[in-house]
C-alpha cells in the first residue's frame, strides 16, 4: 500500500475513545480524497450452534450496532465519502478479515492505553491488528483531549437568525453582540448562516430582505469533537469566519476565527 491513503479502515468501539478514531479517518480521507470504512464488532464471545438464544441475542446486538454505526457517521463523516459495515465475531480477526476483503490501505483505531488486566482484554486487540495487519495502523490514543477540541472553545447557545427575520433584525444582533456572523436555525437544525458580507450585500434593502433570501448555504457545520487543528484549516481553506457547531443534527455552539486563534495560542504556550 502506498502513500496517500484513500481506502481507509475505521474499527470502532461505542465508547470515549471512538470520536478520536473517527475524526483521525476523516482528517486522512478529506486530505487524500478518500474513502472511510466504518466498522463495528460485535464480539461474540460463546459459539451459536445448537443455541438459539445466542442467535438471537446476537442479532438484536447487530441491529443495535447498525443504526449507533450511522449516527457515527452523520455526526463526524458529514460530507465525505463512506461505507459502513457491523459484523458478529472476534474483534481482531474481524477486523485483519475486512482489512484484506476491504483492500484497505490503512487501519486507523482507538488504542485504550490501559494497564494490567483491563489490558488484557482491551488493548489485546490493538496490539493484534498492530502485529498482524499487512497495511500500515495508526493507533489513535485520545486521553484528555477536551483542550484541542472545538468544545472547549467554541461558544455555547449562541445567537441566531430565522429564515423568516428580516436583515434589520439580524444586523440588529449583529450589532448588538459584536457578532461578525449568526447562525441560521430553524427546528432546531442549521439552515444557512448570515454574515456581515451579507448584510453590505443587501445594504439598504435590509428592511424588505428576509435572511433566508441572503444567507449562505448549505452551511459547513462541525461537531464538539473536532479538534481545533482541524477546525482552523476549514476556515483558511473555505475562506469563512466561523462554523457552527452540532451534536445529533440540532445546533449547540459557534466556533469563530478569533476563538481559534485563541485556542492554537494556548496550545504553543
């Protein structure tokens, strides 16, 4: 396999650490106009034959994966392309499996970092697919992260715009918050996004003008788990001045170039 990855392996696991994997992949993909192959393992512990009960149970578990496996999706792949897949065996066979039946180029997971026994069980099948995998891993070890992640620094509830607001209302926020720019939200969800460059735009019709006639969109949103890095190079490569944040499809903060520049400043110090 060679470099740029575009065919990218993402086994995951439900839990903390799965964010950081994902955002990992997706970071690699956008770069290399790639492809994300979403997996789940459900880990089957006691063999099936001859008992129903286990059938059953484990098929109920695959369901389950299946619809939490595209919520993953929705909330960290939005825009990029992907596949998904949940299969029912051991985690580490499953995944070097799909690694050959997938033509993967790299394997991108969560290592745990754990210690002791709880190792023995948890990082083993890092540590399997390290060995094992004939394509290169990327282990991801997320740990207290919260610092390099929009969340931290994004600001929380902000103000909005509605579609039907005319442009005297939203210049009026605007104004009034010393926003540059205002989310534009209607059921919850993010519609567009209004911005100071569209208010000059429509200068002197801002009284006849509703904001959904001079939004931007569709709006670039991002998740409370994006790192700020990430976060940065959307607002240079896009030329924009801030990005929305969501978490299952409905709007929870705003992050701006200044809060960013924030944000890298605190890193190097």
């Amino acid at each position: 396999m060679s470099f740029p990855y575009r065919r990218i392996l993402a086994p995951i696991d439900f839990d903390a650490q799965a964010a950081a994997a994902i955002e990992a992949a997706a970071q690699l993909a956008r770069q290399n106009d790639g492809v994300v192959l979403l997996m789940h393992v459900v880990p089957m512990m006691i063999p099936p034959s001859g008992m129903p009960g286990y059938v059953d149970v484990y098929r109920g578990q695959e369901e389950t994966a299946r619809v939490r496996l595209t919520e993953f999706a929705h909330r960290h792949l939005t825009g990029l392309k992907y596949e998904s897949f949940v299969h029912v065996g051991e985690p580490a066979g499953s995944i070097l499996h799909a690694e050959k039946r997938l033509a993967a180029d790299l394997i991108v997971m969560a290592t745990h970092g754990r210690r002791g026994f709880s190792r023995v069980f948890l990082g083993s099948v890092a540590e399997m697919v390290l060995r094992e995998a004939s394509c290169p891993v990327l282990a991801v070890h997320q740990g207290k992260v919260e610092g390099r992640t929009v969340a931290r620094w994004m600001t929380r509830n902000p103000v909005t715009a509605a579609p039907a607001d005319k442009l005297t209302v939203a210049a009026a926020r605007m104004n009034e918050g010393d926003f540059r720019s205002l989310p534009v939200v209607e059921g919850g969800a993010v519609v567009g996004i209004i911005t100071d460059r569209d208010l000059r735009t429509h200068a002197g019709r801002h009284e006849h003008t509703e904001v959904k006639l001079a939004m931007t969109e569709p709006v670039i949103t991002i998740t409370p788990d994006t790192p700020v890095r990430e976060a940065a190079r959307l607002l240079r490569e896009r030329k924009i001045g801030a990005l929305p944040v969501v978490e299952d499809g409905r709007l929870i903060g705003i992050i701006s170039n200044f809060d960013v520049l924030q944000a890298l400043t605190a890193d190097m110090e």
